[in-house]
C-alpha cells in the first residue's frame, strides 16, 4: 500500500509539471474597466430611475403587496394574522377556491411591508413550514369576503 501511496504521489508531481510547462509564460493584458464604463458610472435600481418602458416591471414599489399563505390551514393563517397584528402589521385576511379547496393568503399592506423583514419570514417559515410569499400587485389574489 505504500508503494501505491508512493506511485500517486509521483505522477502528481509529473501532472503537475506537465500542466505548468503549458501554462502561459506572460499575463494576459486587460483593458482598465474605466474604458468600457462610458456615460453610465453608476448602478441604479429600476425603482429609482426614470424610464417606464419595463412593461409590468416599472410599477410603482408602492402598488406591490406582500401575500403570506398558500399551504396553511384557516387558523393557522388568523394565527399569523394575529402575530403581524401584534407588531403593528396591518393585514388583510383572504380566501381563494381553488381545486383543492381553499386556499387562505394574508395580504400585507404597502405601507406595513417596510415592517416585514427576512428574519420575520424566517420566523414565520420555522412556525408554519407550508408557508409561502410573494410580492404581487395589490389587486391579486386575496380578496376579502
């Protein structure tokens, strides 16, 4: 077994030399970034520019609405409902028939979505594994009855 160690050993040290003999002798030359940047010097988000021709991309941040739900059960979704009114989170409770059954979705404010960070979902996920999210139109999925 040590032979074979040794043997490995070896022809790694051959693979190695043979891979340098072909590597290049001189770095390859690269043209500055400052060359190839021009008029834009900066990155900016689509909410924060101008142009509206994004289609269903250029809505407004605040016409987009955070949806909690899809896979959880009626009390399971008044229970997170109750936990997001507890931290001043306004919601809006919402049911959808679908082929299954209902389907209950929290709908989450614009203006409370601020409030709604990763760690919450994260939270929120851990205490409801079939939880889902999406940010969507306002006038989605959940309406009120």
């Amino acid at each position: 077994m040590r032979w074979f160690f040794l043997l490995l050993v070896m022809l790694n040290g051959f693979y190695y030399v043979w891979n340098q003999q072909e590597a290049p002798l001189r770095p390859k030359e690269v043209a500055p970034l400052s060359l190839f940047k021009g008029a834009q010097q900066d990155i900016r988000l689509l909410s924060e520019s101008g142009a509206q021709s994004y289609g269903s991309a250029s809505r407004q941040v605040g016409d987009q609405c955070l949806y909690l739900g899809g896979g959880v059960a009626q009390n399971e979704a008044r229970t997170i409902e109750q936990r997001l009114t507890s931290l001043d989170i306004r919601t809006q409770f919402g049911r959808r028939l679908d082929d299954m059954g209902a389907i209950y979705w929290l709908k989450v404010e614009p203006d409370s979505r601020r409030l709604v960070d990763d760690g919450l979902l994260g939270g929120l996920k851990q205490d409801f594994p079939q939880l889902k999210s999406k940010i969507m139109s306002c006038e989605g999925i959940a309406t009120a009855d």
